[in-house]
C-alpha cells in the first residue's frame, strides 16, 4: 500500500528524497520498502549521516575487518566504505532513475568538509569520487561556498553532476545558478553531452528560523516575536522566484535548447527545530512542481501521518515574502550576518562530523586489527 498523502505530495510535483542512508536500510531492504511505498525518489546523504550510520552498524564490521587486515588508512576506509553504500544505493535507484528520464533515483555523496574553502581540492576530490562511485545516477555534493563556487563550474565542464549543498541566502542562490549556467557553457565547449548532467540546488530551510527565531527572541518586542517561524519559508519562496526568473531567461533557453536540464531547487533541512511549529510546516509550505524535499525519516513519517498537499504554495508569493523578510530587517535582524553565520556554522557543523566519523572509523580498525 503507498501512502495517499505523500502520493499528493509528489503528484503536485514534488520529487521526495530521503536525508539518510546507511549499509542497514540497505540490507535490510528498508530503502526499497520507501521506495515502493513512501514516493521515495533519491537519496541524500553528508558526514553526519554517515558517522551515525557507521557508529551504530554492525552491518559494516566485514568491510572494517577486511580493510584492517590490508592496513588501509582511516581516510581511504572512510571513503571505500562510504562508496560502496552510495554505489549500492545508485543500483537501488536505477529503475527510478530510467523510468523518470534521469531526473529522479539520485544519490548524493559529499566531498570531504575540510575542503570547503579549497576550489582545487574539491574539484580533484569531486573527480575522484565520480570515477570511485561510476554510476550515472550519482550527484557529488558541493558546498556553496565562494570556493565552491568556482569548484561547481569546473565539475560541471568535466561532465560532472552535481548537488550544490549550504546554500542560505537569495544572493548566494543567484550566485550558484550562474555557476550552473557557466559550467553548462563550458561542458558544451568540451564536447560534453548536456543531457547527461544533473544537478540540483540544496536551500537550507529550518536552519534558517533557528537563527533568525534567535535574533528575534532577543529583540524581545511583540513586533519581533510576531515574526519567529516565518522567515525560513518567505526565504525559500524568494529562492523559487529567483529560480524562476533565471530559468526563463534567453541564456536558460540557448542551453536548453542543447539538452540542458534545469537545476532544480532542492528544499534541505526540512526536519523542523521547535516543538511549537507544526513538523510538516517546510513540506506543506513549499510545494511547488519540479522541486525537491530531502526528508529526514522522521519527517517523512510525520507527514505520511497527517501532511496536507493543498496545492502550490509558493508560486506568486514572493511580493508577500519579501514583505516578511522587510519586516524582520526592520526589527534590527542583520540578515547578511545570519547567512554568514548560518553558512561558516554549518561547514564547521560538517568538518565535526567528519572528524566523529574519523575518529569511529579508527577505532573500528583498531578494534578490528
């Protein structure tokens, strides 16, 4: 039986990926039962996922002890045992992937967070992984730093596809989408076939009211708390009328014409932070045809159990978004230093995770030798 209301969800347009990923769901044939009846097109995955799948899995201890045995170092572990789950996930996806035309049935696997700062590193390190995982349905995520920025474009000419992840601000957005735009030029110039790339772009949504929800509290007014749980999804909208607005354009259309996809908004961090807002709020707010929401399983199954698809939220709203975003400057919110703070706090939030799933890889391997 597949679930009626995630069924509308993706009915209205809505590509549904899973924020999770570990060697146990797919073993035990968890990943596929979401598949089948959850709506579940892709899969996203980051350090953090994975230092909580390798810390908690028995299903990993025959590669650890193999990868001991042959003395591997904790980074070549780290990355044989991260790309065989994505590539087993990528065959997972495969049907997905064939029968949507290569839009859907993809899965993300992120660059190390130490280079987020390192365009050639990055690049090199994107290269790497997309031989590594050799799957047509893989994304290699990016940080959508200015480094990145720089990185996503050289990828993209080497025929790479691609997830920009961190994305906070309009600005950066905008930025991000004329890296995609060059780095489809570029692909074209090297004889790359446009159709074959993908690549989405991952707009981070609760993190947003976390921070802003704690500038507000802080200001302390009526005026300001009025406004707590409403920026994160007035900043998505403005997002989507960006996309929009790059999309249309005569740039868009001479690569489309090409057989260029368009890079689709990706709603990230949809797993609400505050017990008082309603946990389907980043699902049932931003549904738009030809975007993306990455779930955690736990808001997956919250929405599964009382979600409501009342139809496009989002389109034509930016005017009324934008007023939000007016009246929370207006309370003395520096906006540019939210998303400067979100962005330097979220590479940190990653670079910790990864040095977790470092420490957790070496000592299975001590353990395990």
């Amino acid at each position: 039986m597949t679930n009626d209301r995630l069924a509308a969800l993706a009915a209205a347009g809505v590509s549904i990926w899973l924020d999770d990923l570990s060697r146990e769901r797919l073993r035990s044939g968890n990943l596929q039962q979401l598949i089948s009846e959850k709506h579940v097109v892709g899969v996203t995955t980051n350090p953090t996922i994975f230092a909580s799948a390798l810390s908690d899995g028995a299903a990993y201890n025959e590669q650890v002890r193999e990868l001991a045995a042959r003395g591997a170092s904790v980074d070549d572990a780290i990355r044989e045992i991260t790309v065989a789950d994505v590539q087993q996930a990528c065959d997972v996806f495969s049907g997905t992937w064939e029968t949507s035309g290569g839009v859907d049935g993809r899965v993300s696997l992120e660059v190390e967070p130490g280079l987020a700062r390192d365009a050639d590193g990055t690049l090199a390190q994107a290269i790497d992984l997309w031989k590594a995982v050799d799957r047509p349905n893989l994304l290699i995520k990016i940080p959508a730093t200015e480094a990145g920025l720089s990185a996503i474009t050289r990828a993209l000419a080497e025929g790479i596809s691609v997830n920009v992840t961190l994305i906070f601000s309009v600005e950066r957005y905008r930025a991000v989408m004329g890296a995609y735009l060059d780095g489809l030029e570029q692909a074209a110039a090297n004889g790359q076939e446009l159709s074959r790339i993908a690549s989405v772009a991952s707009f981070f949504v609760s993190r947003v009211d976390a921070e802003i929800d704690k500038r507000l509290d802080a200001i302390g007014t009526d005026a300001a708390l009025a406004l707590r749980g409403k920026a994160a999804v007035a900043n998505s909208r403005l997002a989507y009328a960006a996309y929009q607005e790059v999309f249309s354009s005569d740039r868009w259309k001479a690569l489309a014409a090409k057989g260029a996809r368009p890079q689709r908004p990706l709603w990230a961090s949809t797993g609400v932070k505050n017990p008082d807002y309603s946990d389907t709020m980043y699902v049932s707010e931003l549904v738009v045809a030809d975007v993306v929401n990455t779930m955690p399983e736990k808001t997956l199954t919250a929405f599964a159990d009382h979600g409501e698809v009342t139809g496009d939220t989002v389109t034509g709203t930016a005017a009324q978004a934008q007023e939000v975003f007016d009246a929370v400057a207006a309370q003395g919110v520096d906006l540019t230093d939210v998303f400067l703070t979100l962005e330097d706090e979220g590479v940190d939030k990653f670079e910790k995770s990864w040095a977790e799933l470092q420490e957790t890889v070496k000592g299975q391997l001590e353990s395990a030798g």
